[in-house]
C-alpha cells in the first residue's frame, strides 16, 4: 500500500481512539468528523460523566448560580462515538498498537490521541487529605462536594494556595459572606502567573474583598476531630487557623503515570510533542500514530524561542485538539503547526483578568494603558527588547493589539503612546517574578527544556 | 485625476442607493489616502478589527480637532462637554460604565429582556395601525416611529415632545455626515446650535428627575450611586443626547435595509414567515451585508502607524469603513451574497473595541420583532420602488421611505 493508499483507509475505515473526554478530547472527536473521518472513534475517559465544561465550577457553579450537573460541553456536531466512560486507561503498548483499560479490556487504535489532561495536586499528607472537609476543586464531584459545604455556613474556609483557582474560590467564598482565609507560600496572589508588581494589585483586592490573606507562610498541618472532620491548620509562622472547610489550591498534576514504561516521553511535566502534536518516544524520536493535546501535552513554540511550553488553558486544549485531529488523518505535506498565542482568562472579585502570551518569561513589566491603584489597566511584559505578554485587569478588549504585539515582536520597552497611559506607565519596572525554582502552585504557564533533542526530555518516572 | 475621488464619490448622494461597488473599489487600496490632510479610508476586515483594537487611535474630539476635522463637540462651541463615543478612556470607560449600569450587565442582566412583551405591543400598536390602508411607507409608519418611542420609555422622554427634539436631531445627524463638499462650516454651526438646543429641553426633564426619580434612565444617571458616583449633570445631558440619537437614527436604518433586503430576497421573507426563530440569523446578516453605520469617520491616530505597509502618520484622521469590511472577500465567502444562514458571521456592524455599540443588544431584539412581525402579518408585501429614495447621510445610510405595497394585514 503506498502511504496515499495508506492514508485513503485511514481516513475511511482506520480506529482512532482518544484517551480523555474532555474539552480537548470533544473537540478533536468533531474535528475528525467534520474532516471527514468515517472509521471507528473511541473515546475514553475516567470520569463518568460526558465532557463539561471547567471554567464555571470555580465560579458560577461555587455561587449556586450554576449546577455542576448542568455544565455539559456544547456539541458542535455528532462525533459518532463508542464511548468508554467512568472507566480510565491504564497502559499503552506502542508497538502492538493497543490501550489497556482499568477493566482490563484492550483497545486496538490506527491512530492515539492522548489528551488525558491534569488532577488537582493532592494535599500532600494523605490522612490529612483524607480529613472530611477537606477538598481539592478540578472535577464536577469535587464541585458539587465543595459547593454542598459552602451552603452549609461553615465558620471559616481556608484556601491553600493564591493562584487563579485559590483566588477564584476565596472570591465566590467572600460573595456570599463566608469568612475566608487564603494560606500563600509566595509574596502575593497569582505572583507564579503574573509576577510580583500585579499580585500586589491581587494582594489588595483580596484584601478590600475581606480576605483574610496570609503571604508568605506554608500550611504545616490540617488537624481533624474525633470524627474526622477538619478543625483546623497550622501555619508555619505558628498561627493556627479554626476553619471547617480546607480547598486545597496548590496547582495540578499531569495524569501521565498509565504511560510509565510505555516507551513514550512522558512525565510528570507532560507527554513533549512537536509542533504538530506527534508525540516524542523517550529516545527523543517523534511517533507517527501517536498524538497529545490539551493541558498534558508540551510543545515547542515558535514564537517563544522554540520552548516547550504547558499550558492549562481552555482556548489551548480546544486550538491543539483541533490541529491535533487534523493532522492525525492529514499527509504530512498537510500538517499544520500549533501556534496558539498564549491566553487565559480569570473572573475574580468582580475583576475581569485576561492576558496573552507568556507572562513568567517577562523580564520587566511596563503599565502602558490605565493605572495600577485604580484596578483597571493593561500591563506589558518584556523579554530581551520585545513584547512577550500582557495582562489586564477589567480592560480586555484591547488585548487584541497587545496579542500582535507579541506575535510581531514588537520592541520594548513601548514607546509610542496609548490612550490612558498614565506617568507611572512611561517606564518598565522589574516584573518581580518568584524563582522559577521554588515550588509553588504553579503559572498556568510552565516552560522546560530547550528543544526535542534536550536530554530533560529523557523518560522520567512520576514521583510518588 | 479626471474622476472624483473615490472618497468624495462614497460621500456623494449620488450613490447613496449603493455604495458597494465603491467599497468593492476601496478593497484595491485597503489603505486609502487621496488628498493632503484628508482621511485614509480602511476598508479589509482584519485591519479595520486591528485598529479598532489599537490604543494608538484616539476617538477623543479635541485630538479629531487638532486634525483638522470638523468638530461639533468641542465644550467652549455648544456648552456640553463631548460624549462618552467621542472621549478616550479613562473619561469613557467611566461614563460608559455609569451609563451602563441602568442597561445592561452585570449590573441589570435582565433589562434589555424584559422589554420584550412591551417592544412587542408597541410593534403590534404600530402595525394595526395601518389600518384599512393597502400601502405604507415603512419608515413613516414603523421604522422610525417604534425605536422613537422605545427610547423615550427607556430614557423617560416624554413621547409626545417626538416633533419638538426631531427638529434638533435631524441637524445634529447631518452634521455627522463627512460630506466633504459644501457648507461644512454652516451644517456644523447648524449642528451645534441643535445640539445646544437639545440639551437645554434635556436639562429640564433631567432636573426633575433628580428631585424626583422615576426608575427611566435619565433618572438612574442623575441618581446613580455606583462604584463611580454620579455623573454630573453637564455629563448626563451629554449622553442623554447620545442616547437618544443613537437610539433611533440607526435603528430605524437596520429596520428599513431589513426589510428592504428582504423584500429584495422573498424566499427569505417566506422563510421567516413560517419559521420566526430565523430572524436571529437575519438580523445579524443585515448588520453585515447592510449596516446601519457605514463607516466611523472619527478617529484619528497619536503615533505613526503601519498598516499593510502604508504609514499613516501621527495626527491623521482614519475611517473605518465598516460596510467595506463587512464585505471583505478575504474575510466572507461570497461577501455580497446576502445569506442569512452564514454561520460565520463575526461581522463589523456594532463595531469592536471599547466604543462597540454601547445599544446592540437592544437593537438587535427591536430589529428582530420587528422583521419577524412585519413577515408575519403583511399579506404578499411587494416593494412600489427600488430602489427606494435615501436620506443624505452616508454614515447613517438608509432609506427616508420604503413604500410597501400589500393584499391584507394578517391577525
């Protein structure tokens, strides 16, 4: 058969199975279709439910403006699917071609497309973590459990880690009067993502909001009742917190571990793929019927100097999982690149937060339109004399111009004027990142490694 | 050059029954500057969406001004400060958002939709009104009459002073139209002086209601106790002006090209007839293939800008051509068929950016009632002339009659 040949099958009688049935995973099954794929489709996913939607459950949901029940994705099209719910993958044979589920059965694929996405990183403590009341929010359960308790008047909630998730709960929490104390490692809020000069604009909307903010301090310890249920936490600056419901916030892990030993190059930091989804085998060498999209996957940017980059976004998942579909049934000649600028949006304490490109790598951070003290302002990240991001609170529609800026390389610091821009605007200043080294709970941006041949990229086993 | 411009040929009323074989023109040069101090035209989708994204260009009337360009809301010509369409943030953004809260989300989610029933009698009201007549004149009957009074329910103008304001109104949207040929001076004086007039009937209602409220929006904006206080009353007579122009002058346009452009296309009128869900997809088809608002001939750029290679230099004033962009081949598969079941449909005619129109969501369900209302009960409506006579403006585009000729009114 020629690879032509090869290619008219595939595309009319080949298995395509994807692991993940979530947002990445919904719509690369509608992409197939739509490109008119008429061979089998599995779709596998650990989670009972059909693919929904996150975004709502730290928000909406968490006011009782939303049922976590009620927060299905919107299907573009039929994708025509055998679909394996509630039942999770548990290994991956590369060379015999097959997906080994946790009820044993066998899936034999033509064409694998990995898009298993990310948990909720654990309260490290097991039989803390155990503890009744204490929760981590990422799935639909995790929403109802959580918002069941927000209902019952607890006295206080703690919210470990002040990244977007954390900041989101803390401020649904403070909408609805609940007292509310957010335990952060760094400096400020959301300083992994967007670094020390905007956390502090974070620092005082939780604090205006009611937010009993404590930066700089670990929790050491969750101590339950008899019964098991949480009562309170130490902090390692010896305050000790009352508090019945404890949110554990402190990022996520990639859901890797079913491929450990599979041959993929796979980790905790992802699965690295190449610029049109293939994933890479642990020797480095990219695979031809295996492909990764969506917050597990790592791939090189071009515009970001060709780094491998992790992004947990909504609009990311849905961009890769539509290249990803498309170059999985495509000739090579066909392929496109993933080239999805950067971008994430967040909804806190009335504030709209959205910014473009990749704010950790700004060096400096220059307020161009608007002003810090009154929250609403866009601010530009610099990186080597070029834009690299930016970020704005309550001023999203001229992100746009910002996001050409980036994908021009326009030259920073910005010169030229800009309506709104204020004195405090005309110089950058240090964008005040934390070390990239500290642990933290983590930008939802993350870069590691250098290029396919950078030997970090070598199989790693999870930790644990 | 032995034609006209192709600019002076867009502003000429000569063409203004369609415009788009100039547009189509435009889309040769997508920037295009014809005269030493005049304005560069944009016309491709994408660069017209960039630039009304860009901080670099100003909508701030002193900066249009400075260029050169008519002016008609200067403070020291009229006694009322420019509103919120003609400021630059953070002016704008805190008078949009005060104007804002009595209107729409997140503030009053729920408004525009509650409307609903009440637009829906008043199209009812206007359309039974045509009584035993077998021809009407859309405009005269129904276009302009139904946005007019919505407005004035919603501002709390007293609907009855309708011929009192018209006679301000109708020079205040003439002097927005870039006719750049005669009288410029005088139209302009013409402009300020009605503009002038306007807000002094304005201040009187708007002095009672900050003694006593009445839950309308003159009176929310006298009152309001948000996060960014009231706006002082020089600002709320400002924006009472904007909005109750802006209220009525374009709607009446979306509602006249709709019906025109379905009569034009009957299968379509047929279709929304037996199936009303489909005038979602109308209406927001018109406002691609026939805007209300042609072109945004008001900014100006405070640094040298590039655009597909052209500088347009600090200072200059730029239009925005929506209606070109709107039909844009690099943008819209078949841009001049008129094709209500697109489902690509990001078109320009709200605009974009922080001036997008600050009314869409409430002209969109006028429109939408009123078409599907129209189709419904006018009985085998044919159109008596087309194309039918237009008004003056080029910005404002539309016809000043559409007369409709039909069998029956349906119940």
């Amino acid at each position: 058969m020629t690879a032509d040949d090869h290619l008219a099958w595939l595309r009319c009688e080949g298995r395509i199975v994807i692991v993940g049935a979530s947002l990445a995973g919904l719509r690369a099954a509608e992409t197939l279709r739509a490109e008119g794929f008429t061979g089998s489709l599995t779709m596998i996913g650990d989670e009972p439910y059909e693919p929904y939607d996150r975004p709502p459950l730290s928000k909406a949901v968490l006011l009782g403006k939303a049922s976590a029940r009620h927060t299905a994705l919107p299907r573009r099209r039929d994708v025509d699917a055998k679909w394996r719910l509630g039942v999770a993958a548990t290994g991956l044979d590369l060379s015999a071609q097959r997906v080994r589920l946790a009820d044993e059965d066998e899936v034999e694929y033509d064409r694998l497309l990995i898009a298993t996405g990310v948990r909720a990183r654990p309260w490290p403590k097991e039989a803390e973590a155990q503890l009744d009341g204490v929760f981590v929010l990422r799935t639909r359960d995790d929403a109802v459990g959580l918002e069941q308790r927000l209902r019952a008047s607890p006295r206080r909630v703690l919210v470990i880690g002040a990244g977007f998730t954390g900041s989101e709960i803390a401020s649904a929490c403070r909408e609805q009067g609940i007292a509310v104390t957010v335990a952060e490692r760094g400096g400020a809020p959301l300083v992994g993502a967007l670094g020390g000069v905007i956390g502090a604009v974070a620092a005082v909307l939780h604090r205006e909001n009611g937010v009993d903010l404590r930066t700089g301090v670990t929790v050491t310890a969750l101590e339950g009742d008899p019964a098991g249920r949480v009562r309170s936490a130490h902090l390692s600056d010896g305050a000790v917190i009352e508090t019945d419901v404890v949110v554990v916030a402190l990022g996520a892990t990639r859901n890797t571990e079913w491929l450990t030993g599979s041959g993929l190059g796979a980790g905790p930091r992802g699965i690295a793929c190449d610029a049109g989804c293939r994933a890479f085998d642990f020797r480095g060498i990219v695979t031809d019927d295996v492909y990764v999209a969506g917050d597990v996957a790592r791939s090189p940017h071009p515009l970001f100097g060709y780094q491998f980059l992790s992004l947990e976004h909504w609009g990311n998942a849905v961009s890769q999982a539509e290249v990803a579909a498309h170059n999985m049934i495509s000739a090579s000649a066909d392929r496109r690149p993933h080239m999805w600028v950067p971008a994430f949006w967040s909804s806190q304490f009335g504030v709209n937060i959205k910014s473009v490109g990749v704010p950790p790598m700004g060096e400096e951070i220059m307020i161009t339109q608007g002003s810090l003290a009154e929250r609403r302002f866009v601010g530009v990240y610099g990186y080597q004399g070029r834009v690299i991001a930016a970020v704005s609170f309550d001023n999203t529609r001229w992100l746009d111009f910002y996001q050409r800026q980036i994908e021009t390389a326009a030259p920073f610091p910005v010169e030229s004027p800009t309506v709104d821009r204020r004195p405090e605007g005309r110089r950058p200043i240090p964008s005040d990142f934390p070390d990239p080294s500290l642990p933290s709970h983590g930008p939802t941006v993350t870069l590691s490694g250098y290029s396919p041949a950078d030997r970090r990229l070598v199989f790693s086993p999870a930790r644990r | 050059m032995t034609h006209h411009s192709l600019l002076r040929q867009i502003t000429d009323y000569a063409n203004r029954a369609n415009p788009y074989p100039l547009y189509k023109e435009l889309h040769n040069t997508p920037v295009l500057h014809e005269e030493d101090g005049g304005p560069y035209l944009v016309s491709s989708y994408w660069d017209i969406l960039s630039l009304l994204h860009d901080p670099r260009i100003s909508s701030d009337a002193a900066n249009l001004a400075a260029a050169g360009a008519d002016e008609m809301g200067g403070v020291a010509e009229t006694g009322l400060p420019p509103s919120f369409i003609r400021q630059d943030p953070p002016e704008h953004d805190r008078l949009r958002r005060i104007a804002n809260r009595p209107f729409g989300p997140p503030h009053s989610p729920r408004k525009i939709d509650s409307m609903r029933g009440e637009l829906a009698g008043i199209v009812s009201g206007l359309i039974d009104g045509f009584g035993q007549a077998r021809q009407i004149d859309v405009v005269d009957q129904f276009a302009y009459p139904f946005p007019v009074t919505v407005i004035c329910r919603l501002l709390g103008v007293p609907r009855e002073d309708e011929p009192r304001f018209h006679t301000w109104v109708e020079p205040i949207v003439a002097g927005l139209d870039p006719d750049t040929g005669k009288d410029d001076a005088e139209r302009r004086r013409g402009a300020q002086e009605a503009r002038m007039q306007l807000g002094m009937y304005l201040a009187q209602l708007v002095e009672q209601r900050s003694k006593e409220p009445t839950g309308d929006m003159l009176s929310e904006l006298v009152t309001s106790h948000g996060p960014d206080g009231p706006m002082t009353t020089m600002e709320v007579l400002s924006t009472a002006v904007l909005l109750l122009i802006a209220g009525h002058e374009t709607t009446v346009n979306l509602i006249t090209n709709g019906m025109l452009t379905l009569l034009r296309h009957p299968e379509y009128l047929e279709r929304l007839r037996n199936d009303p869900g489909l005038v979602v997809g109308i209406v927001e088809e018109l406002l691609r293939y026939e805007p209300p608002v042609q072109l945004v001939p008001q900014r100006t750029c405070i640094a040298d800008i590039e655009v597909r290679g052209t500088t347009i230099p600090k200072g200059s004033k730029i239009w925005l051509v929506l209606a070109a962009g709107n039909r844009d081949p690099e943008r819209f598969t078949d841009p001049d068929r008129f094709d209500p079941d697109r489902k690509d449909i990001q078109h320009l005619g709200f605009g974009s950016g922080i001036h997008s129109c600050f009314g869409a969501p409430l002209a969109r369900l006028e429109a939408q009632i009123a078409l599907s209302e129209l189709a419904r009960r006018l009985d085998n409506p044919r159109l008596v002339k087309d194309p039918p006579p237009y008004r003056q403006n080029a910005v404002l585009r539309g016809p000043r009659h559409l007369l409709v000729d039909f069998d029956a009114l349906r119940p």
